[in-house]
C-alpha cells in the first residue's frame, strides 16, 4: 500500500524548494539555477519519504546515501561549471519568448514542471524505503547498477571539464576518454543511476514505480537532454556531424572510423 501521507508531504518540500529557488532566481535575473536545484530535489524527496514513512524498512539508508552522493556530486559540478557565466541559452531563448512576463512564467513553466517531475521520478524511492521485505540479489544488482552509472557519469563530467579547461581545446568536439564511445555519457550513467533506484523499489514491492525511470529516460533522450543540445549544434559546429556519424548517441558502444572528406571538383 502507498503511503500516501509521505507522497503528499514530499510534494509540499519539493514545490517549497521549487518556489524559494525561483524567488532566488528573480533576484539574480538568471534561471540557470534550476538546474543546481534538479539534483537536490530528490534528496529532498527521499529525506521526506524517510521521515514521513510510519515504518521505514531496510533500505532505507540506502537509499538515502546513495541519492545523497549522486545528488550532491551532481549539484556541486554544475554549480561549479555554470559560476560566473551567462544564463543558459535554453532559458535565454525561452525567456526571449514569453518576454515581458518571463519572471512570472518560469514558476511554474520551470521551476514548478520540475519539481512536479522530480516527484514522479522520486516514487521508486517511496517503495524502496517504505518496503518490508528483506534485502535480496535484485537490491545488489541495484546497487551496483547504481555505482556503474554513477561512476560512468562523474568520470565523463571530470573528462569534459578537463578538455574545456585547455585553451588548445576552444571549438574542438571531445571525442576521447568514455565521450569516444558515445555522445552523451553523462546521460547514460545519469540513466543507469534511476534504473538501479528503481531495481531497489522493485525488490521492495514496487513494480509498479517503472514509469519513473521510463520518464528519465525518456526526458534524457527525447526532451531536456540529448535531443535538446544537438538541436543545431551540428550548425554552430561542423566538425560534430562527423563525431555523429561515428559515434553513438546514448549507449556506448565500439566508435567508427573518422569521415574523410572527398574532393569532388
């Protein structure tokens, strides 16, 4: 049985923390900072169905590490990446098309869609920490489900940075370390990391809590992630369409051979 006491008072913190990072946002006339907000929401979440939830059962600290260590590594790097720069142009072109009243419209077109998907996605987490049943092999391969993702994702993070950082690196595409074999390894250990919190839900009783991590996948190919930032990047960067053609999109796999380009005249 939900409880639904706990999915009710886990909404009530994640719009909270929604609202007051929008108000934050207002101030700095950036809206850039939802994105910092994005990880920590699920913490929010998890802290909540932990303390709400009348028997927490043996995942529990679990759970609430491991969204912890994702969240808070994950928060941490793109507060860091985005210090000191301009707005995202995502939210530039959005607040360029519901301009003059963007400063209303990002409650909740923004920060509000967010947190409402945050709660979705955060179900599986309610299962496994309100679930009785002992902990079993569907927990260990969770788990270790988990720690692939993340590592695969902190690792193509570090390896992304350290190509910006050298200035011999300006308009090139990274195509090397885990970015060799596909193009979005970030996205992919991201997608790993909610399928193993869901294995943890799912070994707790939870089957049903699938439509979270099918949400994040689906949002990380098709809507804020990989779709999204290849939009035109092939327009303000040639030399991508070449790392297209030989390189996945979204699950690694072995790179093909360069494209050589053939004279014609």
């Amino acid at each position: 049985m939900v409880p639904f006491t706990s999915l009710l008072a886990s909404l009530a913190v994640i719009l909270a923390a929604a609202f007051v990072t929008w108000l934050f946002s207002l101030v700095k006339r950036d809206v850039s900072v939802v994105d910092s907000l994005w990880p920590l929401l699920f913490v929010a979440a998890a802290v909540t169905y932990a303390a709400t939830v009348p028997h927490p059962g043996p995942r529990t600290t679990i759970v609430v590490t491991l969204v912890s260590l994702w969240a808070v590594r994950l928060a941490g790097y793109l507060s860091w990446r985005n210090w000191g720069e301009p707005e995202d142009r995502r939210y530039q072109t959005m607040r360029r098309r519901h301009a003059p009243n963007f400063a209303v419209t990002s409650l909740y077109l923004v920060f509000g869609l967010q947190g409402l998907l945050a709660w979705v996605i955060s179900v599986p987490l309610l299962a496994a920490i309100a679930g009785a049943p002992p902990l079993g092999a569907i927990d260990a391969i969770g788990v270790a489900l988990w720690c692939f993702g993340w590592g695969f994702e902190a690792v193509s993070d570090w390896q992304l940075a350290r190509f910006k950082a050298q200035p011999a690196s300006r308009g090139q595409v990274m195509d090397r370390g885990l970015w060799r074999y596909t193009r979005h390894p970030n996205y992919f250990g991201e997608c790993c990391v909610w399928w193993g919190l869901y294995l943890l839900g799912l070994a707790a009783g939870g089957w049903w809590t699938v439509v979270a991590p099918l949400l994040m996948t689906f949002l990380l190919l098709r809507v804020s992630g990989v779709a999204l930032l290849e939009q035109d990047i092939g327009e303000r960067r040639p030399a991508y369409r070449d790392y297209v053609a030989r390189t996945n999109a979204f699950f690694p796999g072995r790179p093909g051979r360069p494209v050589v380009a053939t004279d014609r005249r």
